[in-house]
C-alpha cells in the first residue's frame, strides 16, 4: 500500500527531496529500478503539470535505497499555482510497479520576480 505524503513546490525555488525507501529499517536496493511521478489537477484529467522520470527529475541511490527529486528555481517558475494530487511508482527489472507515494502537491505562488 502506498504511503501518503503531501509536497509542497514553491515557485521560483529550488526543489529537493531525498528519501529514502527501506522496509523493516533495511533500505531497498534501487539498481535497476526506474521511476515516475505524474502530478495532475485531478485523478482523471489527462494532461499533467510535473511529470519527473529517473534521470529527469528523479535520482535514485542504488543500494542505498534513496530517492531524490529535483527542480530547478527556473522550473518551479513556470509551474501553476495551485493544488493537485501526485504518486510516485517505481518500477524493478523484473517489471514489478509498486506505487511508493500518493498524495497532494501544493505549488506556492511566488510573489518576488
């Protein structure tokens, strides 16, 4: 089962997340594994308004189990204001998905530009 965890993106900031995925304190080993995360208005609209793949967006660690999401300041800037819902799967050699997070992300409106 997915945890649920809210993000917040503050445009015209940098954005950094690092986590780490470990089951029973011992971290998943990432090597081989991709990811995604899609963050949409709702569930069933089509288009999205961030949608980061590893290497695009998202780092993982390998043994160490970590995850890490990055924007730039210059691509939060141009990210609309408002509130969405998000997940974030992330997907073995073997093809297994296993949807990590859900939740809902925040975009702040930056007032200074």
């Amino acid at each position: 089962m997915a945890g649920s965890y809210d993000l917040e993106i503050e445009q015209g900031a940098t954005f950094s997340l690092l986590m780490t995925w470990a089951i029973s304190n011992v971290p998943v080993n990432l090597t081989g594994y991709t990811a995604r995360l899609q963050a949409r208005i709702d569930v069933d609209e089509t288009s999205t308004i961030l949608s980061l793949t590893t290497g695009a967006g998202i780092t993982l660690g390998g043994a160490a189990g970590t995850i890490t999401l990055d924007r730039s300041a210059a691509q939060t800037a141009v990210l609309p204001q408002g509130q969405y819902v998000y997940d974030l799967e992330l997907e073995s050699s073997g093809g297994v998905v296993t949807r990590l997070l859900q939740g809902e992300l925040d975009i702040s409106a930056e007032v200074t530009r």
